[in-house]
C-alpha cells in the first residue's frame, strides 16, 4: 500500500501515486505460510457489508479517495467489471482510518527471501532498489 509518507511526499511534489497489486496479491509465492488474508479480514468484511460492496471494492475505494491510483489484477471477467463499480459510494472519515489501521509498514509485493533464518527483501541489496528509503 502506499506509505503515508510516500503519499505526502509525492503529493507535495504532483507526483501521482500508483497502488501496484492494490488487493493484497494473496497468491503471492513468498507469503508466509497462514499469513493473514486482507480480503478476509473481519474489519474489511463488515465495511463491504455497510456498503453493500465486495472487500476488493472497498479497498480500491479508500486508494481512490486517498488520490492513488489502482492497478488490480485479475483475469476473471466478472471481478474486472466490478473493479470498476467503486464510483457510487464514499467511505466515511471513520471508515477510511479503519482502513488505514491495516499499515503494517510493510511491503508485500516485494519478494522475499529467507537468508541466515531472516525474511529479507529478495533484491534489497542491488544498489539500485528502491525500497529502502521511506518514499
């Protein structure tokens, strides 16, 4: 997800923001084994019922209205179309610091490997690689 810092820095300078795998990538091959679900969280579930929505479109929301713009992905026909149904509701201010309560400070797309018994970032030491600094 987009950093708080990354999105104030960015926006300070009109750089807009992309949410790469904004959906949480849960088929991701470097998962944790019995990690969490963001689809699946409770939090999110009784938002997507307030709103009569999917989770999915809850979180493409809450980006939305952040100003960052979404990349999901899928290749299911029915999930691409309801992507785009995101535009007929608006999360309350209460609702967008719940779904702010999910920053884990982490980056889950980033591959990650195991070296010395520590899950590092696979690429994190090429010395060009763009996550070790906070924006």
């Amino acid at each position: 997800d987009a950093l708080p810092i990354s999105l104030e820095h960015c926006s300070r300078r009109g750089i807009v923001l992309t949410a790469y795998s904004p959906l949480g990538s849960a088929d991701r091959p470097w998962a944790k084994p019995g990690e969490a679900k963001l689809l699946e969280d409770p939090k999110l579930l009784a938002l997507a019922r307030k709103y009569g929505k999917s989770t999915a479109q809850v979180i493409l929301r809450w980006q939305l209205q952040r100003g960052v713009v979404c990349i999901p992905k899928s290749s299911t026909p029915s999930r691409i179309q309801e992507n785009f149904q995101v535009f007929d509701f608006t999360l309350t201010d209460e609702d967008m610091d719940t779904m702010m309560s999910f920053h884990r400070g982490e980056r889950l797309i980033v591959p990650v490997v195991e070296r010395d018994g520590k899950r590092v970032w696979r690429d994190g030491a090429h010395p060009h690689f763009p996550f070790n600094e906070p924006y």
